[in-house]
C-alpha cells in the first residue's frame, strides 16, 4: 500500500508583505473613521488586567489611584472596543490558521536551544514588552502605526525605538533563532 504523502498539500502560501501592509494601512484609516481613533492591543490588556484586579480584590482596585480610574459601577472594564479588536485577530488568527491547514501545537525553536529555552526567553520578552508598551502608553499597533498614520511625532519615535531596539538585541540574541 502506497504512503501517502501530504507534503505538496500542507505547502504554506503567505501573502505579499506588501498587500498585507496595504490592508494594515486601508484598515488603519477604517478604524479612525468608525471609532475615531486607531487600533491599539496593549489597552485590551489593561482593561483585563484591571477587570481581574476589580474581581479578585474590588476593595483594593477601588482605593487604587490607577485601577479608579477604569472601574465604574455601571459597565465592566472589559466593555471596550479595544477588548472586542484583541478577541477578534485571536478568532482572526485562527480562522486564518484552520483555514491554512496551519493549526498545530508545536514550539519553533533554533537547533542550538532548548524549547525550554524558547519558551522562557519568550515569556520575558513579551513581559518586557508589555510593561514598555504600558510606559509608552500604547504599543506596535497604538502608539507607533496609528500614531505614524497622524503623523505623530512620537509615533514615528516608538516606531524608530521598536524596530530599531529589535535589531540591536537581535545580534545578541541570534543564536536563539539561527
């Protein structure tokens, strides 16, 4: 009995980068004239971050000069488009993935490191990021792209810190992807 082989099948077809960045900046003009203003992850993190403080100790969230500031009686933190954009590029990703045949449970790592390793430089690197996208107030998405597409001058100064801070850490770190 022949084997079948799926290789040919589970080729993985990537769009242009260009395209893609066509469609970032075509949805980047959608999202200021719905809502106003432009996409943004790092504040749908807050916003979970201050609706668990608020469930697991609401005495201390409420005397909290900086959870205070998001709780009201009447609507959940979790009450922002901002919440409801995060959930949709997970469900958006994932559709994107099932429908790639892409969906699968595995940790890409170079030859050179362990997974654990992988994992753990991972976990401190997105905690890093989070807690400068949190100074910066606002991340990637927020403070850099939307923040470039009004031609804010701190938009294009996240942007220049972002990619130009990858680089550079990217020499030092490079063993753990090559």
């Amino acid at each position: 009995m022949k084997k079948f082989d799926n290789t040919k099948q589970n080729r993985h077809i990537y769009w242009n980068p260009y395209f893609g960045g066509l469609l970032l900046g075509l949805l980047i003009i959608f999202t200021f004239y719905i809502t106003g203003r432009g996409l943004g992850a790092s504040g749908a993190m807050k916003s979970s971050v201050v609706a668990i403080v608020d469930t697991v100790t609401p005495k201390h969230a409420e005397n909290n000069a900086y959870y205070s500031k998001f709780i009201n009686d009447d609507k959940s933190p979790l009450n922002t488009w901002l919440v409801l954009e995060a959930l949709g590029v997970l469900v958006g990703a994932f559709l994107s993935g099932a429908l790639t045949g892409r969906i699968k449970l595995k940790v890409q790592h170079s030859p050179k490191i362990t997974k654990k390793r992988r994992l753990i430089f991972a976990l401190i690197g997105g905690i890093l990021f989070g807690l400068g996208a949190q100074i910066a107030r606002g991340c990637t998405s927020g403070a850099a792209l939307s923040g470039a597409a009004v031609l804010s001058t701190g938009g294009f100064i996240t942007m220049i810190t972002i990619f130009g801070g990858g680089y550079l850490f990217a020499y030092f770190f490079r063993k753990n992807w090559i």
